[in-house]
C-alpha cells in the first residue's frame, strides 16, 4: 500500500493503483492535458473513500511507502482506465507502421 498526497488530502490506496496514477498524471501535464479519475482509498481518518481526483499540470501529487496494515480497497477499474488512457498517448505517438512512409 502507498500513501498519496493530492493537495492537501492524504490517501492510502494499492501500489498498483498509486504508481499507475502518478504515471498517468506525469503523462497528462506533459501534454498540457487534463482527467479526473474516481479512486477507491481509505483516509486519514481511517474511513474507505471514494476520492476524485483531477489530474492536470498543477496538480501537486506525491506517493510514498507506507508500512500499515491496513488492506487497500480495490482499484482494478480505475487501473485499467489509466493504462487504457496512457496506452493511447504512447501509440498516438509512434508512427503507424501499417503504411509505409512516404519520401
């Protein structure tokens, strides 16, 4: 489990979950771009939340090990969603190799 910091609110959610999300939200702010995302995390008050978050170029976001015991809430969709978006960007990006280039 990781411990996120968004603004000023602390979140702890799934590793897969707080990686996936910082390499989302890095991928967006480099584009210039902007999403929300619902993640499924418990607080600092130890309540199960559902925090949305809005990913842009000044979102100040932080991940950081954590050695509590607690156990994540599920994220799996939100995961999918953010590998879903990232994949995108990054074939968005290569050249179609499908037709030849042209000179």
């Amino acid at each position: 489990m990781k411990h996120i910091t968004f603004a000023s609110k602390s979140l702890f959610v799934d590793d897969e979950a707080a990686d996936t999300l910082l390499e989302y939200a890095a991928l967006l702010a480099q584009s210039g771009d902007a999403d929300t995302v619902e993640l499924n995390a418990i607080n600092a008050d130890g309540n199960q939340v559902v925090a949305t978050l809005l990913l842009d170029s000044g979102s100040p976001l932080m991940a950081e090990t954590t050695t509590s015991s607690l156990e994540p809430p599920e994220n799996d969709e939100a995961v999918a969603y953010m590998r879903t978006e990232i994949g995108r960007a990054f074939s968005a990006l290569l050249p179609d190799e499908r037709h030849g280039s042209r000179d």
